[in-house]
C-alpha cells in the first residue's frame, strides 16, 4: 500500500508513511511489520534498540504473571505468546541472527506456608482462566531442578510459559528494519508536529522536520512526555523502575544436567523474584519494581533483595560470577495493560503503556500496529486496548 491509498495530506519533504517515534521493542517490531505491509517507514531515537528491553529478563510469563484483575489481558498475552515460536523464526532469518527463543517453560515455587497460599490461589486463578498448571510437592520440584533449596515446599509447574533474550531480540529487529529499509533518524525527537487538528510528524533535536501520513508514538515510559502533544492527548504513562542482574552459570560438568533448566520464579516476603537461566549460560535475576519517578540508580538494597531472594530459592547463586546491574523503566498504564492504535488525535498512534508486558506481547504488537496502521483501525481483538478507553486527561 503506498502512502496516496491511506492519506491524501502526506506531507512533502522528508517524509514517509509512517514515522515511529521510539526505537525500543515495540517501536522497532512495529516500524518491521509496517515495512513488511509494504509502508514506508522511519524511526526516531538516539539509540534504537535501547530502552527497558536491554534490562529485561525477556520471560515470556502469560501464565506465571497473570494477576487477580487483569483477566481481560490475557488473550493477548496467550495470543502473543503462541505466536512466539514463529515470529522468532520468521525473525531470526529475516536478521540472519538469533532471539534467544527458548521453549523451556517456568517453575513457580513456594517457600513458606504464606508463599504456598498464594501460590495456591494462583493455581486457582488458572483453573478458572482454562490454563494448564500443574501443582508439585517440593520433592517433585526438586527432581525438576535440584539446585532448588531443600526448603522449596511445593511449586507449580507452567510449561507455557517460555523465555527469549531481549537484546538479542531487539538486536535483531534493529538489523531487520534496516534490511526491510526502515530509516533510522538516531535524534531525540524535539516535538510532535500538529496541522489542522492532525499529527503531521515530527521535528528532530537538530530542526529536520519529518513529516508522516501516520505517525506512532511508541516513546515507552516517556510516551506522555512527548513535547507537541494537543491538550487531553498525551498517553497516561509512567515509569515503574524494576532491578535486574546479570550472573554467570558455570557449565555443566560431563553428564550432569545445567544449573538451572527452566525459569524460576517465586514471592518471597511478598516481593517477586525470578532466575532466568539462557543457553548461552546467562542467568538473569529480576525485579524490584518501585514508583519512584524517573531515578533508575541501581541501590545497594535493591541487589541484597533480589540477590537474598534469589538465595532462598536457589542458593548456589551466591558462587556465580556477578556481571552486572541495571535498572530499567516498564511504561505502566492505569490498568497494566497496553494502549494500542489510534488515538484521538487524528494521524497519531500509540503504542505504548506494556508495563511488564513489552517483550512478551512484542510479536502481536506488531501485527496490530500494521494492520491499524494499513487500515486505520484495529482488529477486533485489540479494540478493548484502545488508547481511547482512558477519559481524556484535560490540563486545569
Ligand atoms: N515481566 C517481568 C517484570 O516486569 O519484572
């Protein structure tokens, strides 16, 4: 489809059919599927395939972090996730790399007879959504994953639930935009520009101005802060900063199993915490999650909770190397779930507000994104994510 067939104001100069302001995750999985619907496509952003995907853990947790509440999110966490194993495919020989897709599944566990009720009501929850969990003994998790502590009192096995490797991921979707021709425009974007009531594009740090037929705001937590926004318009975002480490797994000696074979995750104390384990030997130990604005300082509390959790579950942890520690922002949304699709500012789109859900809900993000993008409207499915179900938010 070429820009005359979905708008007959495309402005002149530097411009094309869509202009997806951000380069993290979702704004690269949507400027590749645009591409791939035959749009001409640029990206704004300094660094793209930065953003909260370099921090995260990459879980691809439908199940695991399905929350009392939040049912009507999971269809489209399902939906994603299954599309997972094919979209990484399709992805992987379009980049001519990997995405780190690992169908290996997660193990939730419970520590103490707090955790295990939880854990329980969990169960509940899934049994009630349709969703295959199965409830172990501790011994059973322990056969699972014997690096497991002995005080594991029982767990929930969740073979739904995978993982994939965010920044190889958003490695690779860099390199496939670039293939399928997406322009990178590596600027802070100054302001959206607006013209008789309409998103036209936007104007570079530098002055360019890039116009679009369809500009996407996919900015993450910073969504809402986007300069040039009309009154009642920006997206109701904000940062939630979580802590993630990076640890190193020693290889297996000859005939012993790996130090972790699965995710896994449990509520220690009422806080969340999960150990990721990569093929490639990575373990990954996130999150805190915290309200605290735009900081993302690492603190030394921060790591003893995860690194004292993550001991309780498995504690060989402490004899790993650790390689890093970094803090990243989830875009949180009202109700946790993301804003998908026109806005009411006519030729602007969003695609933002994920929360914990970015990398997960990557591969169908970008299908709707192009099908609303080609169409100017969502598919049925998604219309319950539309940005328009929050009242809009009118300055005093
Ligand atoms: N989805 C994992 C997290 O947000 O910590």
């Amino acid at each position: 489809m070429s820009v005359s067939s979905i708008s007959p104001t495309a402005p002149a100069g530097t411009s094309s059919d869509v202009l997806v302001i951000g380069g993290g995750v979702i704004g690269l999985v949507t400027a590749w599927r645009a591409a791939g619907r035959g749009l001409s496509v640029a990206v704004a952003d300094p660094r793209p395939g930065g953003g909260a995907a370099r921090v995260a853990a990459g879980m691809l947790a439908a199940i695991t972090e399905l929350h009392h509440g939040e049912e009507p999110l999971l269809d489209l966490t399902l939906a994603s996730a299954a599309r997972y194993p094919e979209f990484a495919a399709e992805l992987e020989a379009a980049a001519g790399s990997g995405t780190g897709f690992r169908a290996c599944g997660t193990l939730a566990v419970a520590l103490d007879a707090d955790d295990r009720a939880e854990l329980r009501v969990s169960h509940a929850l899934h049994q009630r959504c349709g969703l295959h969990t199965e409830w172990l003994t501790g011994r059973e998790c322990r056969r699972l994953e014997p690096m497991l502590a002995p005080s594991v009192r029982g767990g929930l096995r969740v073979d739904g639930d995978h993982q994939v490797d965010p920044r190889r991921l958003t490695d690779a979707l860099l390199t496939a935009c670039e293939r399928a021709g997406v322009v990178f425009h590596r600027q802070w974007v100054r302001e959206l520009t607006v013209s008789r009531d309409r998103a036209t594009g936007a104007v570079l740090a530098d002055g360019t101005a890039l116009g679009a037929a369809r500009t996407v705001l996919a900015a993450g937590s910073h969504s809402g802060e986007l300069a040039g926004l009309p009154p009642g318009i920006a997206p109701p975002v904000r940062p939630v900063m979580g802590e993630v480490l990076r640890l190193a797994m020693p290889e297996p000696p000859d005939g012993a199993g790996p130090f972790l074979s699965r995710t896994v995750r449990a509520v220690v104390r009422g806080s969340a915490v999960y150990l990721v384990p990569r093929a490639d030997g990575e373990l990954v130990v996130g999150a805190t999650s915290r309200e605290q604005g735009w900081d993302t300082t690492v603190t030394a509390g921060g790591v003893y909770r995860l690194l004292r959790d993550a001991h309780e579950l498995v504690p060989g942890i402490t004899e790993l190397p650790l390689r890093e520690c970094r803090a990243g922002l989830r875009p949180g949304s009202p109700d946790n779930a993301p804003l998908l699709g026109p806005s009411a500012l006519p030729g602007l789109q969003l695609a933002t507000g994920h929360y914990r859900n970015g990398v997960l809900l990557a591969p169908l993000t970008g299908e709707i994104l192009a099908e609303s993008l080609v169409t100017g409207e969502l598919p049925a499915f998604a219309r319950p994510f539309s940005p328009l179900r929050f009242p809009s938010v009118v300055p005093v």
